[in-house]
C-alpha cells in the first residue's frame, strides 16, 4: 500500500435546511478538487447507517487524498483553498478535521 | 466522479502507550482489507498537523471504501469483520465512526 495522507474534514452548515446554501457550499467544496496536489477526492453525506458510535449529524464530509504531509501543506496555503475559506466560511457552523497519516504506521 | 461509501472510523487504544497492543490492532486492521467488498482502504495514525479544528487525539484512522451502502452493510456482517472485533475490541476504549456515501449528493 503506498504512503497516502488523509484530509477529513466534516462540515456542519449554520442553516442546514437552507438548500441554496447546501448546494453553494457543494459548489465551493468542488473547487478544491482542482488543488494540484490533491491525489483524490470524496465530497458525501451522512450515510442512512444508525448505530451508536456513528456520528450522522454533519452536514456535508470531504476527504482529500495527498501523497505526503508537503503536498497537504501546500494544499492549505493554496489560492484555491483560501478563497474557499475566505468565500465560504460564513455557511458553517462548525468544522472539525481529521490528518491521518499512512506513512507514520510502520510495515506500510 | 463515481458514487463511492466511504466508512471512516477512528480508534482510541486502550492503553496508547503499549506497543504490542498497538501492533496488534494494527495487524488486526489491516486483516479488514481482504474482505471482498472493500475497493480502498487506509491505515494511517495523527499527522502533526495541529490546528483548533484537528482532532488529533486518536491512535489509528481505518478508511474503508465502499462502492455503496449495500456492500458497506455486507462488510458490516462479514466473517472478517466479526472476527476482528470479537479478537481486537477489548483494545480500544473508543471507536468513532463517520459513513459518507457521495451517492447522496447531488451531481456527482
């Protein structure tokens, strides 16, 4: 398995049943697929899956998939990724990240 | 962009200071990666990314990808499955999980 970086990022609009704030922070996180060293990229919702250590309240789940720490670095210094937060930030409420990296377990 | 479950889930060891039981859980994981349903997967630990909105207070982060709910719901059941939380649970004194499938968003 090669090394890989997981962002995760799981976000809680301010006003969920609010569709056409739904659809533009979509829209929004869509661009940061186009990070050059984003390597994949998972824009989900909640699954209809229900059991006590599922947390099912977010509103919308990004992962990003980067090669190393470095490429994720740069990711966030990115003009993509600050114009999203500078463009979108005002729609969540609450944010909450997960780094996970494969490269730090050993025998990968 | 193709429909894609993505099972995310973060595990707090009991004893994080053990190394046996650490790689224990580790082999015990990655056992999960030959159950036929899963198309990707990943074991990764905390990056030393360390930001207000960052959990990085767990030991190990499984992501589990899954084509759609269907074959997440098989892998839930699998032999595989079972048997590493009946061998590994006694280990972790948290588990934390996140099921986004893209399925449910529009346009993808």
């Amino acid at each position: 398995m090669p090394t890989r970086f997981i962002h995760n990022v799981f976000f809680w609009l301010k006003n969920p049943a609010n569709a056409g704030e739904a659809k533009a922070l979509e829209a929004g996180i869509r661009t940061l697929f186009d990070v050059s060293t984003v390597q994949d990229a998972h824009l989900g919702k909640p699954a209809p899956t229900d059991r006590s250590v599922i947390d099912n309240t977010y509103s919308y789940h990004l992962m990003l998939a980067f090669n190393n720490l470095d490429d994720q670095t740069a990711y966030q210094g990115d003009p993509i990724h600050l114009k999203f937060v500078d463009d979108y930030a005002h729609l969540w409420e609450r944010v909450q990240v997960y780094d996970s990296d494969a490269g730090l377990v050993s025998d990968n």
